[in-house]
C-alpha cells in the first residue's frame, strides 16, 4: 500500500529526472547554438577572408625616389604593371597553388626520336694529314657578310682539326619495358613485362672534334638540368679563336630560378683537343639575337624582357646584368617615348678570357643585327602616326605607317659607344638587307601599311644620321624584299609578290656610286623567288629560293649586262630544303654549291651537290645518310674533298667525306 510519504518521494524523484533532463536540454540547446554560431563565425570569416575583394596592382616606386634608376623604374611601371583591380585571397592561394605547377613547364618537352645510327665515312683517305706538322692555323668555313667580321656557325675548322656542334634535344621515358640483348621484353616472375621507373635524360650541346683525315678525336658533353637547354639548344652557335686553342659556344637557356631567358657562352679550351676543358661560364640577361667575333673580341646582342608586375626589390627582375652583375643606369639609354618594357643588351668580351670589357642597353628591342668593321647596328620596328596632307571630311586625322628604327653603337676593341639613331619607313627583312659603305648606310625596306606593299632603299649619314638618298616604290606593286646582296657600289635585291596561286620575282641591281643619281636595272618577273643571294663564280650571282611553288627549290645563276640582269641558268628539284644561309656550301671560286634535300618522286635524298660550269648547273652528286636536321648541314673544301656534317634528331653527329 502507497503512503502519502512513498508517493510524495516518488514524485520528487520525477520532478527531479524531468528537471534534469530539462537541464540536458537547455545545455545540448546551448552547445548547439554555441556551435552554430562558431560556424557562422567561421564561414564569415573564411568569406572575408577569401571572398571579400580588396585592390590590387598599379605601383608605389615611392620608396625609391633616391634611387639612380627612379626614372627607369617609372617608365617600367606605366608599360608593365597591372592596372589596379579587384582581387581576393582565393585567387591569390590559386595562384600559390597552381603558378608553380605551370612554372615547371616553363622549357619545353622535347618528344623521342628515332634513333638513327651515324653512318661511317665513305672510306676516303687524305693523302696528306696537317694535324702532324708543329703549327695550327685558322681556316675560315663561315660565309660572312663582312670581311673580318666572323658570324657564328655550328662548323668551325683549322688546318688541322675541324669542330661540329650538335645538340641532343631532352628525353622523356615513361613506362620505359626493359628489354633483354635481343630486344625482347624482360617478364617478371608473373609474367608481367618489367617496367623502369619514369626517368628524363636533360638537353646538353655536344663538340665533335675531328682531324682532317676523317679521324674522330673527341666527343665533349655539355650537360644541363631538365630545362636549361631544351628547345633553345636549336639556336647554339659557336667560334674559335684565331690562335686555334678555344672554342666559344652562345646558346639561349631558360633559368627555372628566375623565371627568364639568358644568354650563356661557354668557353672550351681546346688547345688539346684530346682533352677539351671548360675554363668559363658567362651569362648575359635575355634572349641570344645575334654574335660576332672581330680579332679578340667577342660582341653579344641579347634581348631582355621585363617580367609582368615586377618586384622592383628584386633588380634582377627588371634591370639587365652581365654575369650576375646588375649594369648602372649610365650604361643603360633610356628613350622619350619607350613602347615596351624591353632592352638590347649589347656586350663585348675578351675572347680568350670570356671577361666582360663593356656593356650597353637600350631600352628597346632589337629584331636584326648588322655589323661592321667599326659599328653595331641594332633593328627595331614601330608604328608613327602621320598627319594628312589635306583636309580630311567625315574620317580619321591621322594615318599610320610602320617604321624602322636603326641604332648605332660604335666599337674600338673594349668600349661600345651609343652614337644616336635613325628611322626609315618601312620593315627590314635581315641583317643582309643593311650595309656600311664609306660611311654611309645603306638599306632596303618593305613597306606594308598601304593598300599594296612597296619596296624602298634609303641611305643614310652615319656621322649625321640624316638620310642623304632613297629610291622608294621601286619594284612593282604589291611586292616585297625577298633577300638582298651587297657588294660595294653593287646592290642586288630580290623583291616577289606571294600569292596561293603564283609566286613571281624580279631581280634588280642597283649602282650606288653616286648618290645623287641612283640607278638601277632588273630581270623583269620571272617564276619563283630567291631566299638568299650571293656574289659567285665569274662575276655572277647566286640565288637559292623557291621555284614555281614552296614545294619546289630553286637555284639559279644571274649576270648583268649594260642594261638588264639576265637569268643564266636554274636547277629546280622538287623538295624540301632549309632555308638558313649558313646551312648552304657555297665555294664561289671552284662555282660550287651544295645543301640537304629532302628529295620528292625518283630524286634522292640527301646533300645535293652542283657545279656551275660558266654555262649550266650540273649536279655532281647527291649524298645520302647525312642526318636528319637541314637547318643542321654543313660542309667544307678541304683539298679535294667535301666534308658533310650532320645531326639526327636523337644529336648524333654525322660526318661524311667524298672526293669532289
């Protein structure tokens, strides 16, 4: 039986497990609220944190208002910094992020080729070896456009050793199957094929050095990490020294570090040439446009960009250095109006030191380089602003034509010297379409800002800068300069008009011996085209271009008489062939010529070689196996015997000898 007593104390325990669990309630409620707010908290500072825009970009040089380069840094900051814009912190960790993900790309992937074996010489045998007599002299294989003024080649040779640099493009082996002595694939103890980890063989330059008997000597590798040399190793260049014991190479290389191109010049002391040593490792900010090598000294042309929203505490970023040493502002020029945050870096070193004598930049960019016995030509294009000559109704005040820009920077030996500058309408197609003559400079261009190209020669004061003659629209309509020779008082200049339907081409010579009275006279059109020209064999001229289409090479001599140039004879061959002058064997005095083809229908493939016998283009031979790269062939006349250098696409050099 229930007392009153049992009862009371039965409801109190209830009331008390109720207000418990009220009491549970109310403090799970609280957490939960607590948590929630947290939460809320959190994902409002997370959207402040990441999604609230703030502004970025513009620039504040302020904080180098002392500074010696304060102009230069204003003039960087108007052409290269981002506008300011609205940004947020989830963009910027996307950048962190992904930016250095991207970097890693930044050289370039090189696919595997096919690996082709480097054929053995044709067994010819010199009858005489000068590599045995005490004294080594230089023998120049270079077809330069300046006597005295050495270009830089991939073949260089003295009268004892000749030298071919090659360049072995990076590898990239992914899921490479190991295989055994017969090519088989090698199974694991499953069954499996037995895979080798993914790997990369880095892009390195190798020197090939031979005697003159055909005999090769060595085999000096120039390594590099993954991206350094890859892609830019095509463009590698090379000299040696008059005295025949060093061997300069130029090759472009991207610095992963820096997020830049440089230029690098390696010096190779070659003085045995059994064993080659690197005794210096020279870099110059920006990209290689161009070298030259006169008596001891070497002259560089390279082109620096300034990167995008610089840091302007990192000079490194946006001020040109030559070996790691930023150059002073009064070394660098600084135009009025600058349209890009570019320089040219102009640099002279001593060749058989590598050290650097001096430097010049100008804050431009340079497209050609022509050189002379004394001065440094530098290219730039741009578009002025005209205005019309009459009153203009209902349309624009102004027209706009491209002009060339040309800069003089004088040499002695060790300084370089800014002289001024002068500017031509028109474009100019390469360094072989300028030449200093008795002081003046001379030069074609092609204008295209018209409804129709036109071609046009200028001559210029080099002491004044002021143009003292010119011949423009010269060439009939719509044509422009193909190639370009100088010689003298002579200039020959192949203009064409280029169509998907025909490509036609005139050849003019022109008398520059007064110019007050400039004349000139031509072929008239004939088919095809001349890519590059060349003073040849009895005083005729040498054109290799294309024929009645891109798909058809053609070479043909030309001479002049009183009064028109006149088309002697043509060799044609349908093939592909390169069209880089320095790929092409040209002996003007045995009136020889030879270049890679890749041949089409019965032809062979090959070095094609012709001679011009004072009335036709014979072909003498054409040579197979001779690798793979014409941009990449070259050739030289020792005695009676041609030595044909080449690369395959996996680097191996090629050398074959036959008797001319």
């Amino acid at each position: 039986m229930m007392t009153y007593d049992n009862y009371d104390r039965r409801v109190d325990k209830i009331l008390e497990k109720a207000d418990a669990e009220k009491k549970r309630r109310k403090k799970r409620r609280i957490v939960l609220i607590s948590s929630l707010s947290a939460a809320a908290a959190f994902i409002l500072a997370l959207n402040l944190t990441l999604f609230v825009p703030y502004t970025v970009g513009g620039y504040d040089i302020s904080a180098y208002a002392g500074s010696e380069y304060y102009a230069l840094m204003d003039e960087i900051g108007s052409l290269n910094c981002s506008k300011p814009r609205k940004t947020n912190n989830l963009m910027k960790l996307a950048e962190l992020v992904l930016d250095p993900i991207f970097d890693s790309f930044g050289g370039g992937f090189a696919a595997p080729d096919v690996d082709l074996e480097a054929p053995p010489s044709d067994g010819i045998i010199v009858e005489e070896d000068p590599s045995t007599s005490d004294s080594e002299h230089y023998e120049e294989v270079t077809n330069n456009q300046v006597r005295g003024v050495v270009e830089g080649d991939l073949l260089k040779r003295s009268d004892k050793y000749l030298y071919y640099l090659s360049y072995v493009p990076a590898t990239f082996y992914i899921e490479d199957v190991l295989t055994d002595e017969n090519g088989e694939p090698i199974l694991d103890e499953n069954g499996d094929k037995q895979v080798l980890p993914d790997r990369t063989d880095p892009a390195k330059l190798i020197l090939n050095i031979y005697t003159v008997s055909g005999e090769k000597v060595n085999t000096y590798e120039i390594s590099a990490d993954l991206y350094t040399y890859n892609g830019y190793g095509e463009r590698r260049e090379m000299y040696l020294t008059e005295d025949c014991t060093k061997i300069l190479i130029l090759v472009p290389y991207y610095d992963t570090d820096a997020k830049a191109l440089f230029t690098r010049i390696l010096g190779i002391d070659v003085s045995d040439p059994s064993s080659p040593r690197e005794f210096a490792n020279v870099s110059v900010s920006g990209d290689y446009v161009s070298s030259r090598l006169v008596g001891n000294t070497l002259l560089l042309v390279s082109n620096f960009t300034v990167r995008k929203d610089p840091d302007f505490a990192e000079q490194r970023q946006y001020l040109p250095a030559v070996n790691g040493e930023i150059l002073p502002m009064e070394d660098i020029v600084l135009p009025e109006s600058p349209t890009k945050a570019r320089y040219t870096v102009i640099t002279s070193f001593a060749a058989d030191t590598l050290s650097a004598s001096d430097c010049e930049a100008y804050f431009d960019f340079s497209e050609e380089v022509y050189v002379s016995a004394e001065n440094i030509y530098t290219t730039r294009s741009y578009i002025k602003a005209f205005e019309f000559e009459y009153e203009v109704v209902n349309g624009p005040d102004k027209y706009y034509r491209e002009m060339t820009e040309i800069a003089r920077t004088a040499y002695d030996g060790t300084n370089l010297t800014y002289c001024g500058k002068m500017s031509a309408i028109g474009d100019i197609l390469d360094q072989y379409s300028l030449d200093e003559h008795e002081g003046v400079l001379r030069f074609f261009t092609t204008d295209t800002n018209l409804r129709e190209p036109t071609c046009n020669l200028y001559c210029f004061d080099i002491s004044t800068f002021e143009q003292i003659a010119a011949v423009v629209n010269f060439a009939p309509l719509g044509e422009s300069v193909k190639s370009v020779r100088f010689d003298g008082d002579t200039a020959y200049v192949c203009t064409a008009r280029v169509t998907y339907y025909e490509v036609t081409d005139p050849m003019f010579e022109f008398d520059l011996s007064d110019y007050s009275h400039i004349t000139y006279k031509d072929t008239g059109t004939i088919p095809g085209y001349s890519l590059r020209l060349v003073k040849f064999f009895d005083d005729t001229l040498l054109g290799i271009g294309y024929g009645d289409g891109f798909d058809e090479l053609k070479i043909e001599v030309y001479a002049s008489d009183e009064n028109k140039v006149t088309s002697l004879c043509e060799f044609k061959l349908t093939a592909g062939f390169s069209s880089r002058f320095k790929a092409y064997f040209i002996d003007a005095e045995n009136g020889l010529v030879g270049l890679q083809v890749d041949a089409e229908g019965t032809h062979k493939s090959g070095y094609l070689v012709l001679r011009f016998d004072g009335y036709n283009l014979v072909e003498l031979m054409t040579v197979e196996d001779v690798g793979a790269v014409p941009d990449d062939a070259r050739a030289c006349l020792i005695g009676g015997t041609l030595y044909i250098f080449g690369r395959t696409p996996t680097g191996d050099c090629v050398l074959k000898m036959v008797e001319i």
